[in-house]
C-alpha cells in the first residue's frame, strides 16, 4: 500500500506544518478515507498497522507542552536582534532581573517509588494544596530578589508560633497573584534599589497582574517584551522554576524521611543507632 502511506504521510506533513495536532485516531479516519477514495478492501486501519507505519516514517506520540508556537518567529527576532540591544545598553549583566511567577503544590510527593516487586503500587489521594510564588532571576552573578508567596488565608496554621517567614507572603482567595499585590512589590523593590543608589533593570511578562503603568519607579526600569514572547525564551518560566520545583520537593521527602528516622531513633531508646 505504498500510494496509501505517501498521501497519509503528505497530508500528516501539512497538518504538522500548519502546527494542528493530529491523534492516532485522527490518523485512522484519515487512512480509512484514503483507503477507500483509492479503491483498497480489506484494510481496518488497526493498531498493528499504525504502529508500523510510525516506525517506519520515524514518528511518535507524545504530549503537547507549552504555548511557544503561537508567537511568530519574525516579531521575536526582530525584537531580539532590534530592539533588545537598545534596551539593555548602559546596563551590566548584574543589573539585568527577570521576574515571574508559577504555582506550587507544596505538599505533592512524587508519582514514583521503590517498592517490593510483585507489590500493586497505588497512592493516596494527591494534595491539591498550592501557592503562588514569585521567583526572579538575574543574568549575571548570583543575586536574587525577595521572593513572594500568596497564599490563600490571611494566617495559615502553618505559620502560628513563626515570628518570621523566610519570604514575603500575602493572601488572595482565588490564590492568583493580585495586581495591587504586584504593584506593592515593586514599589518596596523600588525602594530597596534607590536606597542602594543602583538602578536595574526588570523583564516582566504582559499579565492582568503585572500593571502596565510604571513611569514612578525610581530605580527600577520595567520592560515588557512583545505578547507570548517571554513563552519562548524567558529564564524565568522555562529555566529556574522547575529547578525550583525540583529542589522543593527533594526538601519535602527529606522532611517526611528525617521525620519518619525520628521515629525510630526514639523507639531504639539508647542503642548505638
């Protein structure tokens, strides 16, 4: 059935251009419709056969992830070879921060595990519980901002007998970060560069949160790169917060496991354990 897989293939390679998704079930519809506009019997199409015809032409199946294709390459380049260079001249690397923020399930553990063999491996119910928090990251030296977490009460359990938090926190019922929220950080950052006599300069994606009007910050300069521009080659989204969401939870099974070591050192009493 070569004509079969030249025009199944042609026709999977201007969907794939024109970036629409097409589905294994998508494939066979399409193969049936061909099968039959050209006259073949006897062909279903099955599971076997796709399988196959992927192998063949080198394709697989996986998740979509990310929303970069919706920017247009022109308007990105453009900006980066035009416009940015204007932007950051006259300011060093050590001056140059990159703000963001994503969202943190604080007390999800991981999807796998060591276990017995031959063990069924089921877990419990995952914890929905999450923040937001705002990360930054610089373009030089190691320096960062004071990060801000919102939360979704005004005075977690969590925090009574705390006299201090590690971080800024502030609470929004909808656990969003607000845009009052984000204008109060930057007037404190504000603050906190003038009083250093340092200006900086800050890339902030275009939000409902972030707002866009910022000519009374001081010592801050706040750019907004074109719309969807920052999905393609911001530090911020794609480079420090799945580090970050991988060092927190490597921090919450190291506090689940010293608590369960805690245990049992109590139970062994005075043995040499």
């Amino acid at each position: 059935m070569e004509e079969l897989e030249t025009i199944l293939l042609a026709w999977f390679k201007q969907a794939h251009t024109a970036n629409s998704s097409v589905s294994e079930s998508h494939m066979k519809e399409e193969a049936l419709h061909v099968a039959a506009c050209l006259g073949i019997n006897h062909f279903w199409a099955s599971d076997g056969w796709i399988d196959c015809s992927k192998k063949i032409h080198n394709l697989v199946y996986k998740n979509i992830s990310g929303e970069s294709a919706i920017v247009n390459p022109k308007t990105l380049m453009d900006w980066k070879s035009e416009e940015l260079p204007k932007i950051i001249d006259g300011f060093q690397p050590r001056d140059i921060f990159n703000v963001d923020e994503t969202g943190l399930c604080h007390n999800l553990q991981p999807s796998k595990t060591v276990t017995y063999k031959g063990d069924s491996c089921y877990g419990g119910t995952k914890s929905q519980q999450r923040v937001t928090v705002l990360l930054s990251c610089i373009a030089d030296v190691m320096e960062e901002l004071s990060s801000l977490v919102t939360g979704k009460c005004n005075k977690p359990h969590c925090f009574i007998n705390v006299k201090k938090l590690p971080t800024n926190y502030t609470a929004n019922s909808s656990l969003w970060m607000a845009s009052a929220t984000f204008e109060d950080f930057l007037v404190q950052l504000d603050r906190q560069i003038g009083a250093k006599n340092r200006k900086i300069l800050l890339f902030i994606d275009q939000s409902a949160a972030h707002p866009g009007v910022t000519t009374a910050m001081k010592g801050i300069k706040v750019i907004f790169p074109p719309p969807d521009c920052t999905k393609k080659f911001a530090t911020s989204g794609y480079g420090d917060h799945p580090a970050f969401k991988c060092l927190h939870r490597t921090q919450l099974m190291w506090n689940v496991t010293t608590m369960i070591e805690g245990v049992l050192l109590g139970d062994a009493g005075s043995s040499d354990l």
